[in-house]
C-alpha cells in the first residue's frame, strides 16, 4: 500500500462502540474495531444494511450517542488532534465548526417553532461570535450558496412555508455555515423523490468543491456511491467488511459479502437501487454468530469462519478485507467472477 | 379540515345537548322536582304554584321544551336566597373565580414546568425519583386539606396571611397555592413527557450537532416546543379550575362560583346548584372545543412537518 | 451521584414501594390496617364516636399539655373522643370507597363492553352519555346529584357510582375495541355462539384485568371525593364520623390552634389515598402494561 503524501484529515483505529442495556446484560456490539481513514476532500461512502450500524458510527465520530451507547475502545484523530480525549466543551466547538453532519431526516431536523434565517444564523453566533445582523446577513449568503430563490425574504419564513427540497438545502446550509472541514450524510435523500435527490446530490458535490470539504456518506445506495464517493467501506453487523477506491471494490470486491450486495442491484439508473436482496436475514445485533458475523449467509464458509472472526486483510491495492478467504496462508480464493488484481 | 371543524361541532352540541338532557332528568326523575324548585319552608300552596308555573303536571317533553327555551334565553332562574337572576349572581362571581384560577395555575406552572423539565433531562436519576413522589403526593393531598393545613400554619401559628376572604394580594397567595397544587402534579408530569419526545426528535439532534451549548439546546430548542402540549392542557385546565375550587372557596370563604355553588347547597337554593353545574359543563364542553378546533388549524403544519 | 448511593436511594425507593417493580408492602400493609381498623371498630373504639361529653370539648392528644389518657387523640367540639371518629371514619370510608368503585366497576363494565361489542346507535347513545359526564367536573356533579338526592349514607355510594362508571365505560370500550378483532372471538362469532354469550364468556373475562387496575386507582379518588362531599355538608350526614366531616367541624376549631382536629383526620385520608394509588399504579404495570397511559 503506497502512503499517501498527505496525512489523513480524519482517521479511525480500532474503534468500538457499545449499547449496553439498563442492567448490563444484554450487549450490541453497533461498532466494532473499525479503522478507517480520510483525506481532506476526499469522499467516503460508508454502505451497509439498516442496524449495521453507520449512523452509531457517524455519532461516535462527533461524540454525540444516546446515553446507553459507550465508546469502549480505539482512536480517533481528526486533524492530528484525539477526539475521545477532548472534554465535552472541546467537543461542542468541534461540532458544527469543523465536523458538521447532515441527518437522515432533513425535513423534521428544522424546528418549526424558530425561523430559518434563525437556525441558519445560530452556529455562526455561536463559533465565530458574530452580531446578530452580520450572522443573518451571512444566513443570506448561505441561503443564497444552497440555491433558495429570494433569500432575503426567506430568511424570515418558518420551515413549514418551505416546499421539502428547500428545506434540505437549507440543512445543508446549516452544515456549511461555519466551513468545516468535514461533512458528514447520513442517508441525506432516502426521504427524497428521484429529481429532488439528484439535485441535492449535486448541490452537496459543489459545496464539496468550492470549500474542498471531506465527506462521509452514509447510505444503502451503492448507485449513489459510485456516483459520489472515492473510497467505499462495506459495514456489515458493526464491523467493517471490506473497504478501498470506490472503482476496485465495484470492480473487484473481496469479500463475499460485497459481491452479494453488487449482485443485488438490479441496473444503476433503474431506480431500484436499494439493497434488498441479499439472501438469508440480517443478524440480530444483540446475538451474533460465532466467529464471522457473516458465515450463516456466506455461500462460501468453511470451519475456520465459525470458529474465529477474520481479521483484516490486505485484498490488493488500497483495498482490505475481513474475510479468512483473504488470509496470507491460504491459496487465493478462486471464485469464477473474480477479475486479477 | 372544514369538514372536521363541522363534525367537531356538532359533537359539541350533542354534548350540550346531553348536558341539559341529563340535569333535566335528574331533576324531574327523582323524586318530586316540585319540592326542589321551591324555597325551604314554602306552603302546599306554594309548591302547587311552582307546580303550575313550570308546567309539571304536563308531559315531560312540553317540559324540556319550556326547560330549554329558558335556558337559551339565559333565563337560569331566580336564587331563593339572593333574590336576584342566578346568571346574574352568576357572572358577579365569575371574575373572583377567574382571578383565583390565574393565580393557581401561574402557581402550579410555576412549579410543575421547572420540576418537569428537571426530571425529563435527569432521567432515572434522584430528581426523577423526586418528580414522581411529589406527583403522587399531589394526587393523594385532598386540596381543601392542603388549605387548612396552610391556614394552620401561615394564619395560625405564623400569623401572616389572612385565613379567609378576599380583597388584597395576601388573601389570594393560599386559596392559589391550594387549588394549584394538584394541577402543578399534572402539569409537571406532561412537560416531563412531552419535554422526552421533543428531546428525541431530530431538530434537538441538529441543534446538538452544531455544536450549541446545552443550555441553548435545552432552553431554546427543546423548550419552546415541549411546551405546547403544557400550554393547551394549562389552557383547559384554566376552566376547570374555575368549576373545581368548590372545597378550596370554602376553605378560604373566596366568593367565587364554588363559594356560590356551596351558598347554593348551605341555603337549598337549588336554582343556583343547577346554573353551576349546567354553565360549568357547558364551559368544559366549548373549551374542548377551541382546543380541537385550534389543534386542527395547526395540525398540518405539524403533520407536514413529520 | 456514586454507585452505593444510588443503589441505597434505590433500595429506599423500593422498599416505599414507589418503584414498580417490587411488591408494595407498605402501602398493602396501610390498607390491611385500617381495613382491620374498619372490621374491629366497635372493640377498637374507646368511647362511642357519636355521643361526647360537654364538659370534655377540645381537649388536646394526650403528650399535650391539657392532654389526658383518656382521650389519646383528643376530643372535639362536642366534646367526642377523636380516636373512637377515626376509627370508624375508616368503616364509613372503607364501606363507601368499596361499595362505590364496585358499583362504577360494574356498571361502567357492562356499559362499555355493550357499547364496545354491540357498536351502532348503542355504542352512539352510552358513549355520548359518557364523553358528555365526563366533561363535567366530578366534584361538581356529585354536589349536585346531592342535591338532587339528598345527604345519606347510601346516596352517596349511588351518586359516586354514578359520577364515575364513564371512566370504566371509556377504558372498557376502548379495550373491547381491540379484542373484537383478536381470533378467539371470531372464532366464537363463527362457531355461531350468541353475542350474550360472547361478551359473557370471552370479552369479560379478558378486560377484568384492566377493570380491577382502573378499580384500584379508582378508590383514591372516589375516597376524596367522598372526602369533599362530607366537608361540604351533602355527604354522609352527622353525627355520622366521616373524615370529611370531622374535618368539616374541626374547621370550627381551627383559629384557635385545635390542630389534631384538622392534622389527624387529613392524614388518615392521605395515607389511604396514597396507599391506594401506590397498589393501583403497581398492579397496573403488573395485571395491564397498556393501560400505563392513564
């Protein structure tokens, strides 16, 4: 693996979070060890059936989990700094300053009882200390930046004056308002009609340009990946299966688990995009099988995949995976689709 | 919406409808009402009069015809004790009461957000614990035992406030405090719970993501909408204190509509007995209504939002 | 808050039975007594609760200066002995709570399982009595249902029930709602038995759960209200002892510091009351988890 020049802008070693349950004793493992890393403008996609555990993900990052989630182990480092040792009001001047996050439900993340130019203007009085009339006049420019025709009259409505699509936009105005230097989606347009979600799809990747932002985009929409991301990590039961360059793994995905997933889209542009037909149902978080969280649906198992849980493996270029198809010692899986590296 | 609103209100007059149906039934169904109608101590001749002049040896339904006619031409009758229209005697009381409900519910909101908002964002934890006892305690204290007890100990013992009576601020602080207190249980317990939704949903979540402070988060985001519900309960509540101080006016000699129904009761005056009930009813039933008919004006909004 | 404090606030918290999981001992305890009280008034009772001697008034419980054995709790204005009231207070409120939450129980389930079951104009005609009484401030209606009546023992039992059967029907009806969908019941509807029979074998038994938790949580209330009437005069009757009219009289007293007759009655109706709830939100979490709205 070549290293790249620059050093990550966000990167995560190890890192597990746990639910655990009032008394203690039932415990979901929602993220579990995953390392992963990012450079400054870069886009991830992080892909992965419901309850896989991307949006517990996206909350550890920003330290922001319901009460019963623990961070119980790992790193992670944003801009050279550790997160998991900042204090809660070093945490609170990270958040919405330099790591900003869209939620999967855009439309009920306004409140309706305050304006918009209100919720706009809120971060930046808050990080940069702005009057109140030079953050509403920014609160303007931002609107303006999402595209809302005639913000100055916009900033004054409530969010139920505005038609869905505006209301995501300004969201992501929300997100941008303080230019932070990572962005992250979780699942921004599932609540989206297609034209809608292909606009705002564009509008994020011209944000993403003009202010060179990093992003991580949480979704179970492998079209949408392929159209926005550079690198792709595949969750599956809280770990990370594979990830690496979005072009390798949907060229030449390593784990079983991945191939399934591809398998499964019917045709990008369809509009069936969704993932849906993976054989076998997902495992209950709180009871997962022995060994590899995978093996009961993998058409590939064998003893070993029962018995331990794969570590990571390298798979080829930048790639990993953690799939003991991929351990060193063994002779390199033959399976008939599976392109040379 | 139109269509609600119309159903709505037609409800509202079945109810009223019910209303009258059922405090003419009482009355005419048990016993002789003749005997009720008139003034403790009146002559045979005076009770065949009353008979006569009601119409009670005609069929009932000529009865609530007349009943109804009456009513809607606000004609309550005439207190025997008084000597006046009862919807007279009525409305002079009614700003007493209103005055004492103010009170009480400024009280009971000025216990019951406080300690709600406390217990929902200390969840499971003492202040929880605490929310709760005071809630039960609220629910098991009779109120007018919680205004003697006060007398007791602030007109008694202490010396510092009037025992009974009205006319002054000092007169006003215990009849509030006792009527208050129940509802300031109930007050309580709905900010707790609708504070815990609001605290769930998205727009506390995108607050918290950029990054605010959380006395912002609480105080402005979470605040503003938990309370709401708070606000349309307090708003209801209003009217029914007026029509639940009976025990607390007693207690405190307040000459509002409860004092004027316990006058009606001490003087077998019945006609007054009959207004209360019938104008209290009455009064429950149309704030229902506003509040369902508000919450319909603002229901898209809010299922838009969803 | 540490770990050992929490766990002995938690410990304290059960043991008063104010947390739902556990049992609630003491306040079953309270009810067991002033049931027993209630059963065993005549051989607990020193003195005759209705008849006092004049030249006995207002004297103050026994560790009081002025105090004396003979009237532990003190006597009133008529000089009758303060404890032989309480005790039977607790018959008349232990007879009238009982008696009325019973009445309402029965009448409110029948009504709400016939307006639930049967549907069309009966379910019209109960459920519009009902929303419409509902509407009407308890307290208010029973004064003037007595008013209507008059002031007896047993009036009042009757105008309770009548006040508070539509909470029952309300619930009742809500519950056979769902229960008309379940299986067994159209299993019943098809093996052609006749709606008597329904309600009677598969409705009833399956909402008593949810009428015995509502009866419970019921008492407390039908207890103050009961309270009220009395202190107001259309209640139970003097010389009768009801808690309420000890309380009603005691006021008389009041000015002058006579404070047992005005502390000691409440406190047997908050113990009661309290007691009452505390088992009914209990039983409710145990026999009814969806009734937890209440």
């Amino acid at each position: 693996m070549t290293s790249p020049p620059s050093p990550p802008l966000l990167e995560l070693r190890g890192v597990s979070t746990h639910y655990v349950s009032a008394r203690g004793a039932r415990v979901v493992r929602a993220v579990d060890e995953v390392s992963l890393s990012l450079r400054a403008g870069e886009t991830l996609g992080v892909v992965g059936e419901s309850g896989s555990g991307k949006s517990t993900l996206a909350l550890t990052i920003l330290r922001l989990l319901p009460p019963a989630a623990k961070i119980v182990g790992g790193e992670i480092r944003f801009e050279g700094e550790d997160l998991l040792t900042k204090s809660d009001a070093q945490m609170r001047r990270i958040r919405g300053k330099r790591i900003a996050m869209i939620l999967q439900d855009p439309m009920a993340s306004l409140n309706p009882l305050f304006t918009v130019g209100d919720q706009v203007a809120e971060p930046l009085r808050v990080h940069e200390g702005l009057s109140r009339s030079d953050a509403w006049s920014r609160a303007r420019e931002l609107l303006q930046a999402v595209r809302i025709p005639a913000p100055e009259a916009r900033v004054g409505e409530y969010p139920h004056q505005m038609s869905g699509g505006m209301r995501q936009r300004i969201v992501g105005a929300i997100a941008i308002s303080c230019e932070p230097r990572l962005l992250i989606a979780d699942e921004p347009t599932t609540s989206l009609d297609l034209t809608i979600q292909a606009q705002y799809l564009n509008l994020l990747r011209e944000l993403q340009r003009a202010h060179h932002l990093a992003m991580i985009f949480i979704t179970h929409n492998l079209g949408i990946v392929a159209r926005m991301c550079d690198q792709v990590a595949i969750m599956y039961a809280g770990r990370l299966v594979e990830s690496g360059p979005v072009k390798r793994i949907f060229n030449a995905p390593a784990h079983p688990y991945t191939r399934a997933l591809l398998a499964s889209i019917p045709r990008v542009g369809s509009g069936q995009e969704r993932l849906t037909a993976v054989e076998g149902q997902p495992p209950d978080p709180a009871a997962l099988p022995a060994g590899c969280a995978f093996h009961p649906r993998c058409p590939q198992s064998h003893a070993k995949c029962v018995e331990e849980a794969p570590p990571e493996f390298a798979a080829g270029d930048g790639q990993i995976t953690r799939c003991w198809l991929w351990a060193p010692d063994r002779a390199a899986p033959s399976w008939p689709s599976r392109s040379p590296a | 919406m139109k269509r609600f609103i119309l159903r709505r209100m037609g409800y509202a007059l079945v109810s009223l409808f019910c209303l009258s149906l059922t405090i003419f039934a009482f009355v005419r169904l048990t016993g002789d009402p003749a005997v009720l109608l008139v003034e403790p101590g009146a002559s045979q001749a005076d009770i065949d009069a009353v008979r006569t002049q009601f119409g009670l040896d005609r069929p009932l339904w000529v009865q609530y015809g007349s009943f109804m006619s009456a009513l809607l031409r606000g004609d309550f009758g005439h207190s025997f004790y008084y000597r006046t229209p009862v919807l007279e005697l009525y409305l002079s009381r009614l700003p007493h009461s209103l005055l004492l409900a103010v009170a009480a519910m400024a009280f009971s909101l000025l216990i019951g957000i406080p300690t709600g908002i406390i217990a929902a964002v200390r969840v499971n934890r003492w202040w929880d614990s605490a929310g709760k006892i005071f809630a039960l305690l609220g629910l098991s204290m009779p109120s007018f035992w919680v205004g003697l007890l006060l007398i007791l100990f602030f007109s008694v013992y202490l010396g510092w406030l009037p025992s009974s009576g009205s006319g002054t601020a000092l007169h006003l602080i215990m009849p509030a405090f006792a009527l208050g207190w129940y509802f300031a249980a109930a007050h309580m317990r709905l900010t707790r719970s609708s504070m815990l939704d609001v605290l769930g949903s998205e727009y506390v979540k995108l607050a918290r993501l950029k990054g605010l402070p959380e006395a912002l988060v609480i105080g402005k985001h979470a605040f503003k909408n938990a309370l709401i519900p708070v606000m349309t309960l307090a708003g209801i509540n209003l009217v029914i204190m007026v029509n639940v101080a009976v025990v607390v006016e007693t207690v405190f000699a307040w000459p509002g509509i409860g004092r004027l129904l316990y006058e009606g009761i001490a003087f077998r005056d019945f006609p007054v007995v009959q207004a209360t009930v019938l104008l209290g009813g009455a009064m429950i039933i149309v704030v229902n209504l506003v509040v369902d008919v508000l919450y319909a004006v603002v229901d898209p909004r809010i299922r838009y939002e969803r | 808050m540490n770990g050992s404090r929490a766990a002995a606030l938690t410990l304290a918290w059960r043991f008063a039975a104010l947390r739902t999981g556990g049992f609630p001992v003491i306040p079953t305890l309270i009810i067991g007594i002033i049931a027993a009280v209630a059963v065993f008034a005549d051989v607990l009772a020193p003195f005759d609760p209705e008849v006092g001697t004049l030249g006995a008034r207002f004297h103050p419980p026994f560790w009081q200066v002025g105090g004396d054995t003979q009237h532990l709790l003190g006597t009133d204005h008529l000089g009758r002995d303060v404890l032989s009231r309480l005790i039977f207070g607790a018959r008349i409120s232990m007879i009238v709570g009982f008696t009325a939450v019973i009445f309402a129980g029965v009448l409110g389930t029948a009504l709400g399982i016939l307006s639930g079951y049967l549907g069309g104009w009966v379910d019209q005609l109960i459920m519009r009595v009902t929303d419409t009484w509902l509407a009407l401030p308890a307290l208010t209606f029973a004064i003037f249902l007595a008013a209507v009546v008059g002031p007896s023992a047993m009036n009042i039992v009757i105008i309770l029930a009548a006040v508070y059967w539509t909470r029952y029907a309300r619930v009742i009806r809500g519950e056979v709602l769902s229960l008309k969908e379940r299986d067994f019941v159209r299993l019943a509807v098809v093996a052609g038995c006749s709606k008597r029979t329904i309600m009677r074998r598969h409705i009833l038994p399956n909402v008593l759960n949810s009428a015995i938790v509502l009866g419970t949580l019921m008492l407390g209330v039908v207890i103050v209200t009961e309270a009220s009437l009395s202190f107001l005069g259309v209640g139970v009757p003097p010389p009768k002892p009801a808690w309420g009219l000890m309380l009603a009289d005691g006021k008389k007293g009041l000015m002058a510091g006579y404070w047992w007759l005005t502390v000691l009655p409440g406190c047997c109706i908050v113990l009661m009351v309290l007691s009452a709830n505390l088992l009914g939100d209990w039983l409710r979490v145990k026999l009814d988890p969806q009734l937890r709205q209440l």
